[in-house]
C-alpha cells in the first residue's frame, strides 16, 4: 500500500464496475476510506442490484483497506446529499469526490426518444452536479477538496449516435471548468478526466448501439483498439488528482487510457477574420470560404442514398 | 434586399430579442421566411409575452420580408414539435433551424439550487435538443438541411457563478460535434457559434450575477473591458450564422465559430497539448515524480487559493 491518500475520505459513484471500480480500489490502496457507489443497474440504466458496490467493498477490504457500500441513486439532489451527509456520518469527514456514474442510451437524433435524452443527461450531468453542489458546501467551509469528474471525446469529437452523451458529457466539462473557478479560492480544486478504457460500457454495447453500428458499417469508431486499455489503468492518475500534490491542478482537462496521460487545451481560436464594424453579408460569403473555413474536413460528408 | 437565403424558410428560437432577434431581421432581409419564436420571458426565464415575438414579426413584415410568430417553449418535446409545425404550416417547409432561446440564473455553486440547475439546463440543453430533433427527422427525409446552435465562452472556458449555464453550453457545443456526425451525410451541416454581445442577457445582469460579483469582487468577464467589448452587438453575430445558413457553407459542419463585433474566429476543439507515456500502468508516485516537470510546465491555476478575510 502507498499513503498518498492516507487520512482522506473519498465517495466514487459510479464505482461497482469498470472504471469506478478501479477508482475506489485505488483510492483505498493509497489510504483513503471510501464509499463505493452504485446502483448496481445495466448499461441502459434499468433495474438495481447491491452486488456490484458489495464486491467492490469486499475486494478492498481483503486487501487490506476500508470501504462501505452505497447504493444511492445520485441523480437526485436528495441522493446526492445524502451520499455527502454519509461520508459525514460514517468518517467524520470529506476530502475527495469522483464522479464515474454514466449510462448510455445510443440512437440516432432523428429518432431519439425524449427519455433516451433525460436518461443520459439526469444520471451523467444532474449526477455529477448533485454531488458536487452537496460536497463543494462542505469543501468551502473547510477551504479543501478535491472533486474528479469524467467527460469523454465523445463530446469533445463527436460520435456518431451518442448526441445525449456528447451532450451531457460536454456539460460535465462545462460544469468542472466553472467549478474550478467558483472554489478554486478556497483551496479545492475540480478537474475532468477523458477516459479510454475496455469496460462493459465500451465492450458489451447495448443493444440500440449494437443495431445502430450493424446497419452503418462506416460509422464504427476509428479510435485505437481499446483491449489493451484497462480500466484500472485510469485510477493511478485520478488518485495523484485526488492528492495533497495535485493542489494547484484545477480547470483541467486529460485524456487517460493505457500508459497515456495527456493534458488538454481549452478551445483556441485557430483562423480569425476581423474588421471594424459589422459584417456584411457580402464580404463574407467572399472572405469565409478563403480563410475562415478553407480545407474544413466534414466529419460525414453527404451520401448518396442507397 | 439580399438574396444568400432565397426560397428558404428558417426558424429562430429566442429571437424576440438580442442576438436572435438581430439574427431573425437577417435571414430574412436576405430572403428566407421566418418563424420568430419567443416565450417572451425574462433573462431568468419568468414570465412570457406575445410581444417580442410579434414585433419583431411586425418589423421584418415592414421591411418586405416575411415572418409568423411562434410562443412555444422550447423546453418540451411539443414545443420543438410545435415551432416546426408551424414552419409547415406557414410556409410549407423548412431549411434552417437556429437555436438561441437562453436565461440566466447566475448562482455560485455551493448555492445554486436544483431549480436554477434545472430551468437553465432546460431552455438551453433540452431547448435545443427538442427543435433539433424534430427538424432533423425531415432533413433527413430531404437530405438537406441546415442547424445552428448557441454555445458560449462559459462553457468553452468556464466563468464562475455559471455552473448551470457553462454545463448546458459546453453540453450544447458536444451535442453540435455529435450531430454532425448524425445529419451530415444527408447533406445537413450542423454549427455552433460561441457569441460575444452587449445584450439584455449580458448588460441588464440579473441581480443574483450583481450580487455575486460584487461579494466576490470579480468582473463580470474574465477579461479587462476592451473596445471590441465596449462595441459588440447582438446584430453583429447575425452575418455569420447567414453565411453558415446558406448553400454556400454547405462543406463546414460540425464547427465551432466565436463572433463577436468585427471579429469571427474558427474554434478548435480541446486538443493534445502535452503528453506524458509510459508502457504499462502508472503508479501514484511516479506520477508524482514526472508531472510538474511535464504535464505541470506553465499550468496555471484559474482561481489559487486565498487565505480567508
């Protein structure tokens, strides 16, 4: 066991599989207590089970560790105090907040329901936020904190059929930026992860992916082959975020898979065009294509149909 | 009158006022038809009203062009339904969705409630999904079609007192990049502009923003005033979403585009700046060992710690 985290108490949502899992095993190896969340629900967020939060607990305390189930459903403001007050009542205290929770609801926009939208977006975006709000109180009064929560370049890039999770994802990037600067000043700090890793999430596609991608051969993710990039591989780098050493770490974006960390930019403006004034529509239909948009590669260049 | 939009008709949500209202007046001067949709509420999304939705109607009617009125909320599924429908209906159909219908409920994160998260994620997030998915069922049918959104530097950057509004705006710029790459091979393009105008939504600061800025002693941009911000309005975003509306962009998709007075600038998305790799897993401690001399070169911390008043 290292000691980076001895001392803390930390709440992984989302922590019964995958990456989650590989989060609250790391955390409590380092020396923190943790309370391993899950609802213990499918991919597609139906139904609820105890067991995957219980076996999380379990293989950490074999190993030596402290961890206490909790089957929550964070994605209600009463849930995500609750987690919060649970840690309170429990350890005494609060140090560190990873929020992995996350379903996926896959489907074209044209043909996405509105409960596939509310889904993803409740338990991703509303689920970091409950969380977050309740913690960030604590973490304010007590000028420490650490809150780690998960986009994806699925919003970052755009993939195919995922327009709820690049939405929600997105927003979570959104939200960790802006959490940054509401705490920053009170010694916490907020940064998201970008993960790749091979998880039920990623392998087991559900089955509105499954359907989608059978029918559009073309639209198969080229990302590198994830089944050299395990799940566990992302935790060493959250816990080193989590640490008293990642104290001015915060606004921050990375992409985490394998062996790889890498820090993200914020957008940039890359072209721009200026005058004095306003445009005329004129001079821009002139002007765009030349310098604005030249050589713009299109993500899904029109088709013929079949 | 101008002649880029000839033919098309076009819907604008939020365009009672600001930036859509500027953007409304546009498409139309340059020939499309429009449905002018606006709940007609305040910046923090209370109340409603005829009246910003049907004089900007009557204004575009008074210059030659032509234009309905719709009161919808975009938050609802039936309220997206609803705004096309009434593109249909009107004026037999559609070409060009562009979704500004935003509000305001600044509030610093420890304090925000579930009602501020929830009405902002509603008409900006929702707001956008639901006119974007009801138009995107006919493009796809016509293989045409053209879908402008409204993100923002909160979400792009971040800006404290913003939870709720960067979330749904960075949401809204991951939504664009993904339904791209739904739409774009039936000939539809998808954007997003990021814009910077004085507005009622910027200028008339709620009193919760007010309040927040004055305890905390921050401005209300990150930024020093510069001239280009003392000069920016809300009509000046308008050319660009005209250009990005038109036949002629039809090879830009997926993009994000900051406007802002005289200025547009084509937006990268978060890209590799630094990479720190080794072969196999990570232990905490080399981790520790190698970041401030990588990955931690030049990191600057957006809001350091502060000793307590």
């Amino acid at each position: 066991m290292s000691n980076y985290l001895d001392g803390k108490v930390a709440i992984v949502t989302g922590a019964g599989r995958g990456i989650g899992a590989g989060v609250a095993k790391q955390l409590a190896s380092e020396g923190a207590k943790v309370i391993v969340n899950d609802l213990g629900a499918t991919l597609d967020g139906d139904g609820t089970s105890n067991t995957p939060a219980e076996q999380v607990v379990e293989e950490i305390k074999s190993s030596g560790g402290e961890a206490l189930p909790n089957f929550t459903d964070i994605s209600t403001m009463e849930g995500g105090e609750s987690i919060v007050q649970s840690a309170l009542d429990h350890y005494g205290q609060l140090d560190i907040v990873v929020t992995v929770a996350g379903i996926l609801r896959d489907r074209m926009i044209f043909n996405m329901t509105e409960q596939e939208w509310d889904d993803v977006i409740r338990v991703h975006l509303k689920g970091t936020f409950t969380v977050c709000k309740y913690a960030s109180i604590l973490y304010r009064q007590q000028r420490s904190g650490r809150i780690i929560t998960f986009a994806s370049e699925s919003g970052l890039i755009g993939n195919t059929g995922q327009g709820n999770y690049a939405a929600a994802k997105s927003g979570i990037a959104g939200f960790t930026k802006v959490a940054a600067k509401d705490l920053g000043r009170y010694g916490v700090t907020a940064n998201s992860i970008c993960p790749r890793a091979n998880t039920r999430m990623t392998q087991s596609v559900p089955d509105s992916s499954r359907q989608l991608r059978a029918d559009r051969p073309e639209d198969r993710e080229t990302a590198p082959p994830v089944d050299q990039m395990e799940p566990e591989d992302i935790a060493p780098f959250v816990a080193y975020l989590a640490s008293d050493q990642a104290a001015d770490i915060n606004g921050q974006t990375f992409l985490v898979y394998g062996g790889v960390i890498t820090k993200l930019s914020l957008p940039r403006r890359i072209r721009t065009i200026f005058k004095q004034g306003r445009w005329d529509v004129e001079e821009l239909r002139n002007l765009a294509p030349q310098h604005l948009t030249q050589n713009l590669v299109n993500p899904s260049p029109p088709q013929q149909p079949k | 009158m101008g002649n880029l939009l000839k033919d098309k008709v076009a819907l604008v949500t939020g365009s009672g006022r600001g930036i859509g209202r500027g953007i409304a007046l546009l498409l139309a001067e340059q020939g499309a038809k429009v449905v002018v949709n606006d709940l007609g509420g305040g910046v923090d999304g209370t109340g409603d009203s005829a009246t910003p939705a049907d004089e900007v109607v009557n204004q575009i009617r008074a210059n030659g062009g032509e234009a309905v009125a719709n009161y919808d909320s975009v938050s609802e599924m039936e309220g997206g339904e609803n705004i096309i429908k009434t593109a249909l209906d009107n004026f037999g159909k559609l070409d060009i969705v562009v979704a500004v219908a935003g509000i305001l409920r600044d509030r610093m994160l420890f304090n925000m409630t579930e009602e501020e998260w929830d009405a902002v994620i509603a008409v900006h997030l929702k707001g956008t999904f639901t006119v974007c998915k009801a138009a995107s069922i006919l493009f796809r049918q016509q293989r045409s079609g053209r879908i402008i959104t409204f993100s923002s530097t909160s979400g792009l950057f971040g800006n404290s007192g913003q939870a709720n509004y960067g979330a749904a705006k960075d949401g809204i710029a991951g939504f664009t990049r993904a339904v791209a790459r739904d739409l774009g091979r039936y000939g539809v393009t998808v954007n997003s502009i990021s814009p910077g105008a004085n507005s009622r939504m910027t200028q008339t600061v709620p009193q919760s923003a007010r309040d927040i800025r004055a305890a905390s002693g921050m401005q209300a941009s990150a930024s020093a005033v510069t001239p280009l911000e003392l000069n920016r309005e809300p009509e000046d975003v308008a050319p660009m979403v005209a250009w990005l509306a038109s036949d002629e962009a039809k090879d830009v998709n997926g993009h994000v585009f900051h406007c802002q007075g005289g200025q547009i600038s084509l937006m990268s998305n978060p890209t590799e700046e630094r990479t720190l790799r080794k072969n196999g897993r990570w232990t905490v401690a080399e981790i520790d060992a190698m970041f401030s001399g990588t990955l931690g070169m030049d990191m600057v911390n957006p809001a350091p710690a502060q000793s307590p008043k």
